[in-house]
C-alpha cells in the first residue's frame, strides 16, 4: 500500500511538471516574433533611470540675455532609450522673459516630458500658459513643438480673456499665444465690460 502511495505521487510530480512545461511552451510559441520583440523591449524598459535631479532650476540665455527659465521640484533624465528624454514627474514651470527680463509668457503643469530628438514637450494635467496680454488657456494636456514653435492639444481647454471665456475641444497656437484657434467651441461667455 505504501508503494502505489509513493507511486501515486510521483506521477502527480510529473503530470504537474508537464502541464507547467507544455503551458509555458505554449505561451513561448504563440508569440510571433514581432511580440517577442516587444517583450524585450519592454523589459530592458525604456525607463531605466539616468540622471535625477531635486529642486532645480535652469536659466537659458544668449549673448547674456535669459531667454527662458524652468524650475521644477524634480527632474529624471533617460539616455538609454531609443527616444531619449527627460521627465519632470513632479510638474514643471517655464518662464520667457523679453530683453528688458520681463515675463512674456508661463506655461506650468503637474507633469511634463521634454523629447530631445523631436524638440517637442509634453505638458499633462493641469496645465496652465499665460500670455503677456495676460489671456490663459487651461487644458489636462499641451503639446508644444519647438521646432514649428507651435503649441496644441486635443482635449477639453478654456481660455480666459479680460473680457470673454471661451471653451472647446482643440487647440492650435504660435507659442506666444497670441495667434490661436479653438477647433470646436463648445462655449463662450462675454463678461460684463466697463464702457
């Protein structure tokens, strides 16, 4: 009796065995090639820490003159990807500044990636740019490609006027956001105006 229970048991061992075997070789063989790749990919990660940075802040010039000035809480720099870029997962403020260094135009957000190869950011959730003619626009995501010094998005955005709130779905824009179009008005409200 002892031995059929030895027996028994080793042919669970190795039923078990087989089935874990066969299952993994299905697993492996229903990959094509193209997945396989995929996994690699995704396991060497495109998120493979580089160079992070606490509390900083960059001031852009040329010829002496500050251009440009970004300041974040925390910034995580990754080289080893096909795309290399830099992500500010605690959020990011970017400052433009005219010859005489007075602010032309804020973008800030809660989250932004910069993309080197493209030139072009990412701006998501609660996204904020102001002009200088003081006029915002406030959207959950902004594109802005340096290269066309375009700025856009497809989603929900509001922009905020001295006189006029206008809501809509798309957006295009020079950078400045002084020449810009909502794609479809979905609302627009005049506020009283002091004649």
């Amino acid at each position: 009796m002892l031995n059929s229970s030895k027996k028994y048991n080793k042919n669970i061992s190795f039923i078990s065995i087989a089935i874990i075997l066969t299952g993994i070789a299905v697993l492996f063989f229903s990959c094509s090639n193209n997945k396989i790749e995929e996994i690699k990919e995704l396991s060497t990660s495109n998120r493979q820490d580089g160079m992070t940075a606490n509390n900083f802040e960059l001031l852009y010039s040329d010829s002496g003159t500050v251009i440009f000035k970004l300041i974040t809480p925390r910034l995580i720099r990754y080289e080893e990807t096909k795309e290399p870029f830099t992500e500010f997962p605690d959020g990011v403020i970017i400052e433009k500044y005219d010859k005489n260094m007075e602010i032309t135009s804020k973008i800030s957000s809660d989250y932004a990636q910069y993309f080197d190869r493209k030139k072009q950011w990412i701006a998501k959730n609660n996204v904020v740019v102001i002009n200088q003619n003081n006029d915002s626009l406030k959207t959950e995501e902004l594109i802005w490609e340096e290269k066309s010094k375009k700025i856009h998005s497809d989603k929900f955005v509001t922009i905020i006027r001295a006189e006029q709130i206008i809501n809509g779905i798309g957006f295009e824009s020079d950078q400045s956001l002084a020449d810009w179009q909502i794609k479809e008005v979905t609302g627009d409200i005049y506020l009283n105006v002091k004649q």
